[in-house]
C-alpha cells in the first residue's frame, strides 16, 4: 500500500473452507493485507512476476516514506524521503 493512501473497509464473504483456510495461512492478523494484495494483484492484471515486483516497490516506498531521518533532512525545502519515493515510484510497472 502507498503512503498517504487511506484504507476503506469492504466487506467481503467467503465460504467457510476459505475463510478457515485464509485464518491459518494468515496468523498474526494479515489476513487484510494478504487479500488486499491478491486483489492488488488481480487488478493490476500485469501477471505474477510483476505484481511481485510492483510490491516490492510499494513496500519500498512505505520504508522510506516511514523513516523518521529520511523524513526530518531536507534539501532545497525537498524532503529526502519524498526525493527518494518519486524516483522510486517511477519503477512500478503500469
């Protein structure tokens, strides 16, 4: 998920096997973020490899747009850490 991106609940109903299925294969309460990136993926419809690889990106730009140094320098009244994630956010496959 990128950063500044607010989350909107969406109720979804599953049959009992998935759910159960789901509940294990997701311990540690990441079932949102498991289905979420299923559904990310589906949608981007760019296959597997590069879903993974758009992820990956994501996930790199939540580091840093969460670093509390990368967000305290600034350079020309530019935060380091958006310097980084707009040049980091041009790799995501569209």
């Amino acid at each position: 998920m990128e950063t500044g991106k607010r989350l909107i609940p969406y109720s979804l109903h599953l049959t009992e096997d998935i759910y159960l299925a789901l509940k294990k294969a997701a311990e540690g309460r990441k079932a949102s973020a498991m289905v979420r990136n299923a559904i990310t993926m589906i949608l981007e419809g760019h296959g597997e490899f590069n879903s993974g690889y758009n992820k990956g990106i994501r996930d790199a730009i939540n580091i840093v747009g969460n670093d509390k140094i990368a967000n305290a320098i600034s350079f020309d009244g530019q935060k380091i850490a958006d310097t980084i994630n707009n040049q980091i956010s041009c790799l995501v496959i569209k």
